[in-house]
C-alpha cells in the first residue's frame, strides 16, 4: 500500500495549511486577570473579569481546504486518513470563527464531547467515572498524603526539561520557554514546549512533564514530521486529541508519574463542566475547585479553562477537558486489546505521528508495509516491554478477580 502522488500532494498542501492553524493561543486570557479577580474576592466584591476576544480569520485556509476535500472521494484507508484530518482542521477553523459565541460551545460539544458521554463499550459515563476518582482520592487524604511538597519554580523545570531533552532528541528537541496567561501547567509541539510562569510546581510535576508533554506531545509531533507521504500525521488536530491526551496520560500512569492529585484534578474538570453547562458562573466553579482543596490560584486556573473561548457570566463552555479521563481509558484498553492478542506493533503505530485510536486500524496495513515511516524516537517505557506487560497483565488479572474491600477479604487482623 502506497500513497499515490496526488494523495502525497494534498497531503502537502494540508498539512501546510494545518500547521499554521491554532485554538489556545486564541483563547487565552490576559494574566493579569488572576491577580485582580483573586483581590477583588479579597474585599468581598463579585467583580470579573471583563474579556474580549481579537477577531480570528482564517478564512482563505477554510476555503482551500475544503477544495482539498472537494477534490477526492475517499475509497482507501490512506485516503479516509487524510479526508478526515483536512475536515478536522475545519473543524478547528469553525471553533475559531465562533469564539464568544453560543456556537462556539455547540460545536466543542461536537468536537470534544460531553460529561455524560459514555466511554466506548461500556455503561459507565465521563461524568460517573469522575466522581468515582473523587471519592476515592478522599480514601488517600490522611494519613497517606503528608505536608504538601516542595514547591518548584517555572525555571526550575524549564532546565530541567531542557537537559532531558538533549539527551533524547539532541539538537532537534523542542525548545522550552516560560510564559505568562498559560492556561495549562504546560503545552507542548514538535518545536516548542510552554511552561505557565508563577505557578509553583512539586516533584511530580516534573515526571508528569516529561512524560505527557515531552515523550508524548513532542515526540509523536517529531516523529510525524519524519513521514514521507502522510505529512498530516505531523500535525495534531481535534480529532487526535483524546488519543493524544489519552496516551499521554497513560504514559504518566505506567510510568508511576501520575499522582492521586492529579486523577482528582482531571476529575474535578469533568464536573465543573457539567456544573457550567447546568448554568454555574465563573464565581460558583472557582469555589466548587476551592472547596476540593485546590489554592486560590489553581482554581482560577483550573475555572479559566473551561470559559475560555467564552465569558464568566455566560454559558459559553470549552468542554476540551472532557477528554482526559475518556482518552486515558481508550488507550489502556488499546494497549490491553494488543497485549491480548499478539499485536503490540498496533500500540507502536501510536508513536509514528499524531493520529486517533480509530486511526490505528485504519492504518495497520499501511504501517507494515513500511508506507507509514516507523517512529524514530519512542519512550523508554515503551521499549521496556517486560515492565510494560507486567502492569497490563495485572490491569486484566484485577478486572478478572473481583474481591469486595468492603467484607471478609482473608486480610483480616488476627484475634
């Protein structure tokens, strides 16, 4: 299977396009709005903050691709490949071109889903699975979880960073750079990787990085950029993005990098989503993050995400975050299904460039035949596959054996 030249060409010609689209950046909030919200609370006063958004037009790259689009009917799976990622970069484009608008949360819906979406095969919904990781991080408060941890500055973990970096990528490694109104901890892209200045980081923040921004985000990116004929696959989209976040997050997991906090914070997402849709404004999500033992500032940051691309005191949702907890469960039970059946170079087709789980079987056949360019830099994690079936095959052997923690056990004190 080989992408035919014309194929080969509009790919070119999207991911061009592709690459030079943003959202975030568009999105952001100025950052002096956390100070003035956080001292307007102070003196008990219901002030904030006034936003407004820069007109975004990208309408002549709308345009050309949807000739792009226009100009094949998908038949092959290389084909369907690039037809749905060129609609996803529209996608993208819409969502910019209705920011501050109640389509703008329509179509994040669409895009991003909902809390009460359930996960593929199964009962259970986003919003369900959110409150089990809430309660249960409640198990771990005392007396598992001490003092909180040293607090790292954003320079810290920018060298810190950039070392590891080195040592993996070289001189092709993105650069990282610390910048204020950020409104993740961190964003990562072939090129560059931002940290959030003034935010103060712990131990595990630093794994966590390094895992879900670097040898995810980074990587996947520098190893799309190497294909020769699916150029799209270098370039995230929307419909990447659960995938993309999913394995990020499962490489935290696998890695032991991933603390309850941070299950809980990804939890706390989903249902603050859900409480914003209900009607909930900017100021009743801020205490909802703070009443579940988040600072003043991380609750600002963690309210600002979901209105960003809308207002504080409308129902103009960015319903992004939905995907984490959604995406983590899609990849586990990928990397499961592989591991079960012999067919683990499925898992290895995730690190070849930015594509979806869906995208995995599309592209099988492509992927050994040598069409789709083998991923040059993988994460250790990764090539150590001892330790990496060890923790699948106990993630199956636990959904196997069901023990109630609530009676008898055989762990009983003896009399």
């Amino acid at each position: 299977m080989k992408a035919s030249k014309k194929l080969i060409d509009i790919n070119r010609q999207a991911y061009g396009i592709g690459r030079g689209l943003k959202l975030l950046g568009h999105l952001s909030w100025p950052a002096h709005f956390e100070s003035e919200f956080l001292k307007a609370l102070e003196k008990k006063k219901a002030t904030l903050p006034e936003i407004s958004y820069e007109k975004i037009d990208y309408s002549e790259q709308k345009d050309q691709l949807t000739k792009l689009c226009k100009s094949f009917t998908p038949s092959s799976p290389l084909e369907m490949f690039t037809w749905t990622t060129i609609k996803s970069y529209i996608d993208l484009i819409d969502l910019n071109h209705t920011i501050g608008t109640p389509e703008f949360c329509e179509l994040s819906k669409v895009v991003f889903g909902l809390p009460g979406d359930r996960f593929p095969s199964s009962e259970v919904t986003n919003i369900e699975a959110a409150k089990q990781v809430v309660r249960l991080s409640k198990d771990f408060d005392f007396p598992y979880i001490k003092e909180p941890d040293v607090c790292i500055m954003a320079d810290s973990i920018k060298q810190y960073l950039e070392r590891r970096i080195r040592g993996v990528f070289g001189e092709i490694g993105p650069r990282v750079e610390v910048v204020d109104g950020l409104a993740a901890k961190a964003t990562a892209t072939a090129q560059r990787i931002k940290i959030r200045n003034g935010t103060h980081f712990t131990s595990y923040d630093f794994k966590q990085l390094f895992y879900h921004e670097v040898m995810t985000h980074s990587l996947t990116a520098i190893n799309g950029g190497l294909q020769d004929q699916l150029f799209c696959m270098g370039c995230s989209s929307p419909r990447t993005l659960k995938t993309q976040e999913g394995l990020a997050t499962f490489s935290e997991v696998i890695t032991g990098s991933i603390d309850i906090s941070r299950l809980k914070r990804l939890s706390l997402r989903i249902l603050a989503i859900d409480m914003a849709l209900g009607g909930a404004d900017f100021r009743d999500v801020y205490q909802f993050f703070k009443t579940h033992g988040q600072s003043p500032q991380e609750s600002y940051a963690s309210t600002q995400r979901l209105f960003r691309g809308g207002y504080p005191d409308k129902n103009i949702i960015f319903t992004k975050d939905c995907i984490y907890l959604d995406g983590l469960m899609q990849v586990h039970t990928l990397f499961r299904w592989a591991m079960k059946h012999n067919r683990l170079e499925l898992a290895h087709l995730l690190f070849s460039g930015r594509i979806s789980a869906e995208d995995v079987f599309l592209l099988e056949e492509a992927y050994k035949s040598g069409t789709i360019v083998h991923p040059k830099y993988l994460p250790g994690w990764f090539a150590k596959i001892e330790g990496l079936a060890g923790s699948l095959v106990f993630s199956l052997l636990a959904n196997i054996i069901r023990i109630n923690v609530d009676g008898p056990s055989g762990l009983e004190k003896p009399a």
